[in-house]
C-alpha cells in the first residue's frame, strides 16, 4: 500500500522558504572603500522596474562580460528579451551610487550604476532551500570592493528569503578574484570539475570549482576585511560611518586604538592593513616570486610589512596557482590516490601520538582534496623534547621546511603574530 509521505510527514523546513517576488527585501547601503562615497544596492523582481535605458545598460555589460570569455559559459550575446529571461528569474539586486529610496532616471548609467546580481533557487521543491546566483561589476569601475560588497548584500537578502545553502557550481578555477572573495567570506570548495571549460584564449581546458556555504546560523565575520575600511574612515574623520549601528559605534571606538594613519594608509604596529582581496593576493605573488618558497615562509614574509586576516590563506591560494612551482615540485600539490592508505612524504603518527582513526583519515582527504603538500600539514601534536609541552602544529612546522639558518625563529614569530591578529 502506498503512504503519501507528503500529507504524513511535519513540513519541512526547506518549505519554508519564500519565493523572492513574495518576499519584501530592504535596501542595502553602504560606504565604498573610499570612506566618503554611498551606494545603495535595490531589490528588483522584475525587469519592468528599471529605466528602459537603465536595463539596456546592463545587458551591454552582461554582453560584454560574454565576449571577454573568461568568465560566463556562453558564447554568444544575449538579446534585451533573453536577458531579461536569464538574469531577472529570482531577485535582482542593482547597485547605484547615492541612497534614493527609489531609482531615478539619470543620464550616466555608466558612471553611477556600479553592477548587479540575481539571487535564485538553486533547484526546485525539494531542494529549493539552496539558492545560487551570479554578479556582475561595471568593467569600468572595478577595484573598488564593489563584488564583495554584493556578495555580503547576497547573504544577507538569501538569509531573510530563508534559504540555508548557498552554492556556486560555474567558478572557474582561473578566476581568482572571485575565488578570493568567496574564500574571505567562508565559502568552502565542494567539489571540483576537471578541465570542464573551455575558455577564450585559452590553449587546454580549466577546472571548474563548486562554492558552497552554509547560511541560516551562520555568524557574521567579525575579522572582514570591510571592517578595516570602517577604521580608516573613522581615523580620518572622527565620524561614524552613516549606516553605522549602536554596536558597530562601540566596536570602531575600542579597535581604532590599535590604528593609526600614516600617509592616507592604515597601519597596525608598523605595518600596512590591506584590506581589497585582490591587492592581497597581488601582494603575496609578488613576495612568493621572489624565490618560490613554501607557505609558512611566504606568510612570514608578508606579515613583516602588511596585515589582514588569514594571510596564510592567501599564501596557500596563491602558491597553488603558481605554475613554477607546479612544475618543480609536483608533490606540492600532488593528490592521495584512491586506496593509498600513506601517501607519499606522510609518515605514521607514532602509536602514543596517534589520531583517532576516523579524524585522521578526514584531515589525509581534506589536505589531498585542497591539493596542498600532505607532508607540511599532516596533523598530529608535536611535544618539546626538553619539556614534554604540546606545541602549536602550524608553528612546529614551520620548522619542517629546509631554511637557512637563522630563519626558523623569524617564521615562528610571524605566524605567533599573524594567528595573534585575529584577535583585533
């Protein structure tokens, strides 16, 4: 016999999700990096609540993006009407410069609408709980932590709609600045496509990431990099940032004691906070280029001059894209094979030492899926010969590298310090 699970069964919560056009959604402002200018980013659930010359504006850029082929899946432009059909199926947001409750025509979209995302169900019924999306920056005004800004303004409105998952499954994996962003805001790989696309200008396929991240109870990043540009307008000014809250005012008087301005620049103990991802990550190529060194040493180089959170992270983003490295040391990034129960340069834990069977087996398969060295970070607790106390297992093995004498001490201190900065 039968049962109808559906009429049997409590609801699920992934039913409680609230389709965007039902759903009344705020306007998102904020302040952009350069501490004086707002920009409000408007919910739109449908084409028609744009200016006519507003949309064609946008379709231009969405056609542009297309031809540069590095970026989207299609081939070919898309028409107003096909546009239309693509990018306004869920909700959209718009962001325009100013804090208008409405939109108004305005001469220079170019120059005052900055960029755009939708926000849509991943699936249909059973798993519309994940919802997804795309963005898009003006290619004139890049630069400017405007993507970033979007995707938190993503979060927040996909948190209101109810949904629990957000997934990204079109990033590709040259695309770093997107996968930089995704990474400070706590998206974790969760699956990987081989050679799934063909992009423009390119002579071999490249590997197509899946994004994903939780959402409903998720906490806000108390450590973001937007954080520091709230500081640095606060130093400059002696004002709150206008959208500032109660809270936030409470936060920005205790941690500006730690800044300090110098040059128009924000410091921290003599050294620079860097707060665009992309310029992060331009930083540590240009450091890790000085002689390929691995994560711990590239990190500590960094962290003499600049300052953000998880600056290791971007060491290891940026010394798996370094082909150089790649090529003379293959192990780096070398994966366990299916079956391999000691990859290659991971020696067993000694038996008083060793790891619940289960974690050890999770830690082996995160380092191989992250393609990192599994020699560098295989987790096990390390002990002083001299005191028998626990030593932390990132400093520990900073030591594990082949440096010049002299070096181990500066890389333990810098990693103490760069672990240290979180707490600000």
């Amino acid at each position: 016999m039968a049962v109808d699970a559906e009429n049997t069964l409590e609801p699920s919560p992934f039913q409680q999700v609230s389709h965007p056009v039902n759903q009344a959604l705020d306007r998102y402002t904020v302040l952009l990096r350069d501490g004086e200018t707002t920009a409000t980013i408007y919910p739109i659930t449908s084409a028609a609540e744009l200016p006519i010359d507003l949309l064609v504006f946008l379709c231009d850029e969405f056609n542009m993006e297309i031809e540069r082929g590095d970026t989207m899946p299609f081939y070919s432009p898309m028409g107003i009407e096909a546009f239309q059909n693509y990018w306004f199926s869920g909700v959209v947001g718009v962001m325009l410069l100013g804090r208008t409750p409405i939109i108004h025509n305005r001469n220079h979209w170019e120059k005052e609408c900055l960029g755009t995302f939708f926000l849509t169900p991943s699936y249909p019924d059973r798993c519309k709980s994940i919802c997804t999306g795309n963005f898009l920056v003006n290619a004139g005004i890049r630069g400017k932590g405007i993507g970033r800004t979007m995707v938190e303004c993503y979060l927040d409105w996909a948190q209101r709609l109810g949904y629990t998952f957000s997934l990204f499954n079109l990033v590709y994996d040259t695309n770093i600045a997107a996968r930089r962003v995704f990474e400070v805001l706590k998206y974790k790989r969760v699956g990987r496509i081989p050679s799934g696309a063909m992009l423009k200008n390119m002579t071999h396929a490249v590997d197509i990431l899946m994004l994903g991240r939780e959402l409903q109870g998720a906490k806000p990043d108390e450590v973001g990099e937007m954080r520091f540009d709230r500081i640095k307008y606060y130093l400059e000014t002696g004002k709150y940032p206008p959208d500032a809250d109660r809270q936030e005012k409470s936060r920005l008087r205790s941690s500006s004691a730690h800044y300090r301005l110098r040059d128009g620049r924000l410091m921290l103990k003599d050294r620079e906070v860097i707060s665009d991802p992309s310029e992060q990550l331009k930083i540590v190529k240009r450091v890790h280029n000085l002689n390929h060194s691995g994560i711990n040493k590239t990190t500590s180089m960094v962290a003499e001059r600049y300052h953000w959170a998880r600056i290791k992270d971007t060491a290891a983003l940026a010394i798996r894209d370094c082909a150089r490295c790649r090529d003379t040391n293959p192990t780096r990034n070398k994966r366990q094979k299916p079956g391999d129960d000691n990859p290659e340069n991971v020696e067993p834990a000694p038996p008083s030492l060793a790891l619940d069977a289960d974690l050890h087996d999770e830690i082996l398969k995160f380092n191989a899926d992250e393609g990192m060295g599994l020699q560098r970070f295989s987790y096990r607790p390390s002990f002083s010969a001299q005191t028998g106390i626990p030593v932390d297992p990132e400093v520990q093995s900073a030591f594990d590298e082949h440096v010049h004498e002299g070096e181990e001490i500066a890389i333990a201190r810098a990693l103490i310090q760069a672990n240290g900065d979180r707490m600000f």
